[in-house]
C-alpha cells in the first residue's frame, strides 16, 4: 500500500499544507486562513479538520497516512514543545501532543525555520546531503540545522536562530531583537537597503541606487549592472554574511550552505560575494564547504513538515 | 550480568585506556605508550592488544564488554572516518573499521575534543544535560558540540573546531591554523599571555604581570588580587570568549557550556568574565544558558570514548 504524511506550515495568516508521499512527490497542496480569534485556540482543531476532510476526499484509509508534520513561527523544542508564538498569541504547551488530540496518528512538530532546511535537504537545494545550514534572508534572517538527516532544535528550540548573532561592534541602531549589530541588520531585505543607504550618504556618487523606496532586488540589480556603489555594498554583505557563515562552519561543519527567502532572488552573484569572504575566515577543514539556493520557496516548510514524520 | 566498556584516549605520546560499568564508575584506568614508528602502523594492534590482555587479567568474557569506543587526535566523521592525524603519521582511513578488525567487538570512533564533551556530558561538569558544548580553553582552543546525548562530528569532523572562529579583524599575527584573529589566539594559554603582553606594552602601567615567563595563570592569579592591568586583560578575554559563545548558542542552543583545559584551573572567576559578555551578546532566548566548569580533566577522553559505546 503507498503511504502518504501531510506537512503543515503554520503561518500567522494561513496555515499551508501538503499531502507527500514517502519519496517526497507532492500529491496534493492547500490552504486555509490562521484563525487568531480566541488566543489562535482555533488553529489546531480547523488544521485537524483540514486533514480529516482532505482524507474523505481522496478517499484515504487511516494506514495510509504515516502521520502530520507542523512547523510553527515559534521556538519548539526536541519534545515538541513551543515556547510560545507571539504572532499566533500563543503561550508555551506541547503542540505535538495537542494536535495529536485532534488526530489518530503520529505527529511531529518544529520551528518553521528548522522545518524548512529539513525541506530543502529533502526536495530542495541540498537535495542529497545529511548536514545542511539553511539561511532565510528575509524581512529577517532565519535559519535551520540538519545534521546526520535531522533537524537540531536546540534546548529551547533557538538553535539556528543564526540572523541574531552579533557581528558589528560599531552599530547603534538596535534590531528588532533589542540587540546591537545582528546579522539580521545588514542581509536581511532591511538590512540589504540599509547598508546602501549608508553607503549613498557617505559621499555623493552617482548610483542607479539613488531613488525612491528602494529595495534589496534594486541593490542587487545595481550590483549586476556594475553599479560602483551597489559593488561595494554587496562586498560589505559578502562580508558580513560571509563571515558569520565561517564561524557557524566552526560549530557544525556542514556539507552544504542553502541560501533562501527573498533577498536570495539575487542569485549566483549573492551566493559569489559570500563565498568570497566565507573562504577567506573558514576553517582550513571548512573550506571546501558547498553553497547552494533555495529551490522551494514557500513549499520549504510543507516539504519539510512531512519529512519529520518518515524519520 | 554486568557489562563492561573501554574508552581509549589516544594521544601523541601515551594512550589512555579506561574501564568503565555502564553506569559509568571507572573500574581500571592505564596507560601504554604511542609508538609513532611504522607511520603509526603500530599504534591500533597495541591498543587492541593491552585491551585483550586486560580483560584476560581480569577474567574477563567476551560477553561482558559491551564495545571499545576511541578519541583520536584527528577529524573523525560519523562513520568513524579520520580525516588524517598529523601528530600520529595516519593518513585518511577508517578508524573505527581498522580497530575493530583487532578486536572481536563493536569499536565506535570520533574525535579526542568531541570525545572528551561527550565524557563532560556523562560524568562531569555537564552531567544531567544532553545539549552541551565543551570548550577547552590549553595550548590551544578545542572544543567539541553533543545534542540529544550524541556527538556531533560534521561533515568532515570538523565540527566544534571552536578555536578557529574568526572574532578579531585587526590581528596581524598568524595563529597556527595560518588564519589571523582566531578565537585561540585570545583565550587559549598563549592568547591569555599575548593579551596581557600589549596591555603591558601600550603604557608603563605597575602590575603583578611585569615578570619573566609570564604563564596565563600568573594572568589569572594578578585578576584574582585586583590587578588593574590584569583586570583589563580579563575584560578583553570575556569579552571574546562570551561574544563568541554568544554566537556559537545561536546555532546550536546548549543547555550548558562546559569550560575545561589548563586555563579554565582560573576557576569561577573565569566563567564570570565569560558570561559577563555573553549576556550581553547573546540573543534572548538563549541569555540563562548555564556555564559550568570541567569535572574530569585529563580523563574527558576515556570516559566520553566509553560512553560512544553505550548510544
């Protein structure tokens, strides 16, 4: 009989789901809306139902469904405990355990972010390797730790927790964290335009950069067009995250580096500038360590949801 | 029946061997000598040899030893791979495989600094946890990572290579791995000396340290009597230690750090510069993470090597 799981990924406005067979081929993709009412205690039992409703559908026996994988926008732990997800107004309980409740089978849960490197090592671009750091460079950073084929959620599930080390002793703006000079602030969207914005008002250079709400996609194609200014903030990106990479290199050794979230749309030319200054600060051993982007994009965290369920 | 495991802790001049019940009380504990000769060629048939001889001694049977398990000067991976082993002649082979083919039970292999967090874990200053780091602050920086109770080698077994994160940008001199401004060129016995030389030499200030052959813990022992000069260079070695540890809690989440090797003899005095600064750069969630001192010393190695058996 083929065996199926769903992977959920819990987001503060919907809640995303798949249905995967155990090689990983997606069988079926949907959403419903993140209920916040009433402290999110809808969320868990309109989930349940989802899944329930989808195996009627399809006409699914109970023994073909492995069981549920949930990656939630909070820290959980290796028991599967999340200390609390502000977004969702949670506080901390046993999400595994609870949305077992609603559901007569397995259930896995984790950080979203950890859940999404396990995706990528599954499906996506580390496809083949066991021990992968992914690195989200979004509205902020985020990342995950797989090794040996399993996510390392950390004692309280803040292991990957990678856009929050500190790299700048200089910085006075304060990050989102209450800390001073986190990698969040310079290669995340934010920080890719902020390190640009100080650029252009250090001197006044010409630079396709010089306009109106400007983004991290308009740096990067700055960059690509051989803007002055726009090359040498890539390199100070490169150096930052570059080195932050050589360090995390020291504690994990992975095989490969994934490169995701939307600032990674740059492409080859973002993963080349950190490269660059990640061979500079690496390890001898941890040189030859790979770097690779994204391929799932969103689907990251489905993928990655249903894959805790086969280990 | 009880049951019996050895852990090796092979080093570049002796060999270390315990016995240890699976409890982990240690029944026997010797040494042989490492015969560098024959490109080491020598050095697995004697350690297989004194161990037979040893369970011979004892009357031992075959069926009370539960496996030998070794730490090996080298980068071991986890399927007992050494990446080579300079101080020992060994190239690239299986280590774990090569031993066994000695003795007629489960070998389990990894490296010495791995090895000896895993001892720290079992038996010594982080005994009850399961997420640990060790750092061993000798001659040069060590360090080694266990999550969920096991060893995490890396990719190549570079993992836990602490003592060659990049934290200085400034450093002119080379540390011994050919990078500039690696952790260990700060904290480990040297660094903690070439901290207090420039302190020394950027004014004429009075201090204890002004003396010949100055040793990191004439450092450690001026901190302790309110040395003002001293107390600066404790300042600057917490303040690279804690921010790198920072860091490091950011990837992998411990429950404890354990701080071992020869400086770490300084004590609680140590671990309060350490944390002083690690609070201050650590992301929030992981601030209350312990520090402990290392229990076992020199027998880390037997110790965590015996346990490798018991996973």
């Amino acid at each position: 009989m083929r065996k199926y799981c769903f992977g959920v990924d819990l987001g503060g406005t919907t809640v995303k789901l798949g249905l995967f067979d155990t090689e990983g081929d997606i069988v079926d993709k949907w959403e419903i809306p993140t209920v916040l009412e009433h402290d999110g205690k809808e969320i868990l039992p309109d989930i349940a139902r989802s899944i329930l409703q989808k195996m009627e559908m399809r006409g699914m026996e109970r023994e073909e469904a492995l069981g549920v994988g949930i990656g939630a926008p909070g820290p959980v732990d290796s028991e599967g405990t999340i200390y609390g997800a502000v977004n969702l107004g949670w506080g901390t309980f046993n999400l595994k355990k609870e949305l077992q409740s609603f559901l007569n089978m397995p259930v896995e849960a984790g950080n979203d972010a950890n859940v999404a490197a396990l995706g990528e090592m599954w499906q996506g671009g580390a496809r083949g390797y066991q021990d992968v750091v992914l690195v989200t460079l979004g509205t902020g950073v985020g990342g995950g730790v797989v090794t040996g084929g399993k996510i390392l959620p950390g004692a309280v599930g803040a292991a990957g927790e990678i856009g929050h080390m500190h790299v700048e002793d200089g910085e006075a703006e304060r990050c989102n964290c209450g800390g001073c000079g986190c990698l969040e602030q310079y290669v995340s969207a934010t920080g890719v335009v902020r390190l640009a914005k100080r650029k252009l008002a250090a001197d006044d250079c010409p630079s396709m950069m010089r306009k109106d709400n400007l983004t991290a996609k308009d740096v990067w194609d700055a960059v690509k067009q051989n803007d002055a200014a726009a090359l040498e903030v890539a390199e100070k990106f490169g150096w930052y995250l570059g080195k932050a990479l050589a360090g995390i290199a020291c504690v994990v050794n992975p095989e490969t580096f994934v490169i995701g979230g939307g600032v990674s749309r740059a492409g080859d030319v973002l993963l080349d500038f950190t490269q660059k200054y990640f061979r500079k600060y690496a390890f001898n051993a941890c040189r030859g360590t790979l770097f690779t982007l994204a391929k799932l994009g969103n689907d990251a965290g489905i993928y990655g949801a249903a894959r805790m369920v086969l280990d």
